[in-house]
C-alpha cells in the first residue's frame, strides 16, 4: 500500500475520533451545567432530568435503526448528516431561552449522535485491515472514555469563565471543521447488497428501543410497576418481539438475527451489556462518593477521575493490542475484566478512607476495562462481514447504553434500599433519597447517618464489580467456545486455537468472517 494512502487512514481515524470525542464529551459535561441551568432558565429538577435524558433517548432509541441506515444509504452521509444535526442541536442549546427549547435542542443532538456513534465504527472496520483494525479500535475506544472522563473537568472549566451556555457552544466549530474533514477525507461505503429500507424494520426498531430507553430512564424515579414505566416496557417488548419476527421472515431484512446465533457476537456484546451495567452503575456511585462522601466539588471530583481515563488511555492504545497477541482475544476480556472487577472492589472497600486509597482502585479499572474494550470489539468486527457493520454496531451501542442506564438504576436502587435500612426510625420518609437530604433532616446522630450511607455506597460498589466480572467469565467463554469450534476460515483473530492468527484466514484484508448474509442484509 502506498505511503500516502496508508497515511490517510490515520487521518481518517482522526476524523472518527473528533466525532465521537464531540458526541460523548457533551453527554457528560453537562452534570456540572444543572446548577447553572436551574438558576438562569428557572429549571425545576423535573425540567433538568428531561434535558440530560432526552439526548439518551432520542440516541439510544434510534441507535439500530441508524445503524442499518448508514449502511443502505451509505456511512460517509450518515457521519455528515449526524454532526450536521449535532451541531446544528448544539447551537440552538446554546441560544436557548426555556428548558423546553433545551431540551428540544438536546433531542436533535441525541439523534446527530445515534448516526455517528455506529458510522465511526463501521468506517473504521471499512477502512482499517486486520493488522492495524485492533489498534484503530482501541484509539477509538481511549478517546470514547477520554471524553467520558473529561466531560466533568472541560465542563467546571467553561463555566467558571463563561455562561452555562458555552458548553453547547464550543461544539459547534469543531462541528464546522468536522464536516469538511469528512467532504476530503472519509471515503465512501455502504452495504452493496442492501436493495430497499426497510420501513417497517425501522418502525419497529424504534418503537421497541424508545419504549425501552424510557422505561429504564424512569424506573428510578417511579418504579418498575407503575403504568409510566410497566407501559412502556411492556410496549418495548410486544415491539421487539414483532421485530424480531419481521426481521426474521423479511427476506431484505434491516437486522440480519443470524448475528446472534454467531457466538463470537454474542460474547463481545454480553461482555460489553454486563461491562457497562457494572461499569455506567460504578462510577454514578463514585461521583458520589467522592462530592458526598469525600467533600469534593464537581470539578474537583472530575479532576480525580482523571487517572482512570489515563490508565485506561494506556489499556486501550498500548496494553491491548499486546496481551491480545500473547493470550488471544478470550482469555484478553476475560482476565482484563476480571482485573477490572478486582480494581471495583478496591474502589468498594476504600469507600471511606480517602482518596489515596481509591487511586490504586481507579487505575486497576482503567486499564482493565481499556485491555479489555478493544479485544472485545476485534472479537465483535470480526463475527460479520464489513457490509454489515454499520447495523452490527448500532446494536452494540444500543446495548451498552441500555447496560449502563439499567446499572444507574439498579445500583442506585440498590444504594437507596441499602441506605434506607440502615437510617434511623425517626428520620420521614423520602429522607433516603440522597445524604444531603437525611442530613437536613436529622436531628440527632449525623455520624451515624454518614455510616449508612457509606455502607449503602460499598454494598452497590460491590454488586457492580460483580456484574463486571460476570460479565468478562461469560464473553471469555463465549469467545473461547467459538475458537474452539469454528472452521478454520471462521476462527477469531488473535484466539491461539486460530491458525494464522491475528489474521483471518482465507480472508483478504478488511474483509473478516461472518455468518453468511441473506439478500438484502445488513
């Protein structure tokens, strides 16, 4: 390959990166902007919930069904038209006078991001071979959790120098330089054999994923059984179940569902649902523990989350693609998540003795969870050929992010019941709600309310650092079963049991195995 050409691919990658640095950088900073939101629009707490949760709807809920769009219509206008969205969403935020015009502006960023997030990674597997696609992944995947981390700290920076609405603002001229980067750079790729949309494919998709993203959004506030949670999801699953057959029968079908008979998919995707239940319930309680339980403000706390978004930097772009090589990709996820599961614990445990102890924890996960992101995803690209990966991808981030607001809800449930059995009697009702709220109310022991809430906090640490652990044995066992199974021209790249490994045999490069594709199929 020329020089230049193999050069432009890394150019490319950069472009993927800005999106996706843009997409999911803006989906955390807003947590330090609530206060701000609440004094100069007039929020109320209802409004705020509304503005930070309808960018995860309208992204999760139509996650899929961008998925397959990109690859009909092709991903190179799906990449454009999502950033043109998300910047056009940001500015209107930024200008925005009500929280209702806000959370409208959020609404168009959430469906900008659900056309980026699948089309970088389906770019990336299009471009990138089988030699170099694992390092792209983890580049990738650093710069998804660099964002992840560095959302809180960029956020306390902009607004201790500006108003709340330039955390919107700042979006959008790297949108603008975004945009033409990918006119010059990205090329082009769709699904060749994808004749028509399927219309009632994507319906369906969104219905069923909508229904579903709003259950779990609101089950903390009202509860699985009532009629505004209980309706949806029972909604999220009639609509699945009609997808699931449509695409089933469709003989142009939006999702092809051999996917989930591959096990090599069905690991990487269990891995990564459980990795980010654990993971997304994890770190909602650790930035409470370290504002509520260790005094810190919301910039200080992100600033001490920052060595886990470095160590996890070092997992991602150098750990990986090493120890992959030497162990394969199973034995990879699932020792990297269990060293993962191990670094929660440590988290856990130190949940009331200083910062100093929960460092070691937030080093031990970052580079856990970064080994194991990027072996994960190889294992994932490699199930299914490049026409499908748009679709393939959707339904990975549609997992993920459904994990990560099911372990929001889980383990902040599981901190309330937790923290309510262990409050004194004579406190009201509702004062399990948060600690600041028991304190205000408590008239006696503060200590002792400080102790159930700090072994309320240790108990849901624990449960989360389980559901990591499960999660990387059952990926490593999937992934280590397909190995072993597989015909040679299906086997896992960087699995030692693979002939030829890393490579795929009897595969050009860029073209990995994948259940055999149905006319039409994406």
């Amino acid at each position: 390959m020329p020089a230049l050409e193999r050069d432009r691919r890394w150019l490319v990658l950069g472009v993927l990166c800005v999106c996706l640095l843009t997409t999911v950088l803006d989906n955390t900073v807003l947590n330090v902007a609530v206060p701000a939101l609440i004094g100069d629009l007039g929020a109320s707490t209802s409004d705020v919930q509304w503005i930070i949760n309808a960018y995860s709807l309208a992204m999760a809920g139509f996650l899929i069904a961008s998925g397959a769009m990109a690859d009909h219509f092709g991903r190179k206008r799906a990449l454009f038209t999502g950033l043109a969205l998300f910047g056009a969403g940001s500015l209107f935020g930024a200008l925005a006078t009500t929280a209702g015009a806000l959370i409208a502006a959020r609404a168009v960023m959430g469906l900008g991001a659900s056309l980026l997030m699948p089309s970088t990674l389906a770019v990336l597997m299009h471009v990138f071979g089988d030699e170099e696609r694992m390092k792209a992944i983890g580049i990738w995947m650093a710069v998804s959790a660099a964002g992840m981390a560095g959302g809180p700290v960029v956020g306390g920076f902009l607004l201790d120098h500006f108003w709340w609405g330039s955390v919107f603002l700042i979006n959008v001229p790297v949108a603008v330089v975004g945009l033409v980067a990918i006119v010059w750079l990205v090329p082009e790729s769709r699904n060749p054999d994808s004749e028509r949309p399927d219309g009632v494919g994507v319906l369906l998709s969104v219905v069923a994923m909508v229904s579903l993203v709003w259950a779990v959004i609101a089950a903390p506030e009202h509860g699985w059984t009532d009629p505004l949670v209980l309706g949806p999801l029972l909604l999220a699953v009639a609509g699945g179940a009609l997808f699931a057959v449509w695409e089933h029968r469709n003989p142009a079908p939006m999702l092809d569902m051999t996917f989930f008979t591959d096990r090599r998919f069905t690991g990487a995707v269990l891995g990564g649902l459980l990795a980010a239940f654990g993971m997304g319930g994890s770190l909602f309680l650790l930035t409470q523990q370290l504002q509520f339980v260790l005094g810190h403000s919301p910039l200080e706390a992100g600033l001490r989350i920052v060595p886990f978004a470095i160590s996890l930097l070092v997992g991602s772009g150098f750990v990986s693609s090493r120890v992959s090589k030497s162990l394969g990709l199973a034995r990879t996820v699932a020792l990297s998540m269990g060293f993962a599961g191990l670094g929660l614990c440590g988290i856990a445990a130190a949940s009331d003795s200083g910062y100093g102890w929960l460092l070691p924890g937030l080093v031990v996960v970052g580079l856990g969870m970064g080994t194991a992101g990027p072996a994960a995803g190889a294992a994932l690209m490699g199930a299914i050929p490049p026409a499908r990966a748009g679709a393939a991808a959707g339904v990975n981030g549609t997992l993920q992010e459904l994990g990560s607001g099911l372990g929001v809800a889980a383990l902040g449930a599981a901190l309330v019941a937790r923290f309510d059995a262990g409050l004194p009697d004579s406190l009201p009702d509702g004062a399990e709600d948060s600690l600041p709220t028991a304190l205000a109310e408590a008239d006696g022991d503060l200590g002792a309310i400080r102790d159930a809430f700090v072994s309320a906090l240790e108990t849901s640490q624990f449960l989360g650092a389980l559901a990591v652990g499960v999660g990387g044995a059952a990926a490593g066992w999937l992934l280590g079963w397909a190995g072993r199974g597989a015909a040679p021209e299906q086997a896992i790249p960087g699995v030692p049991d693979a002939p030829d490994a890393p490579g795929m045999p009897g595969m050009p490069d860029g073209e990995p195995a994948g259940p055999p594709a149905r006319q039409g199929s994406v």
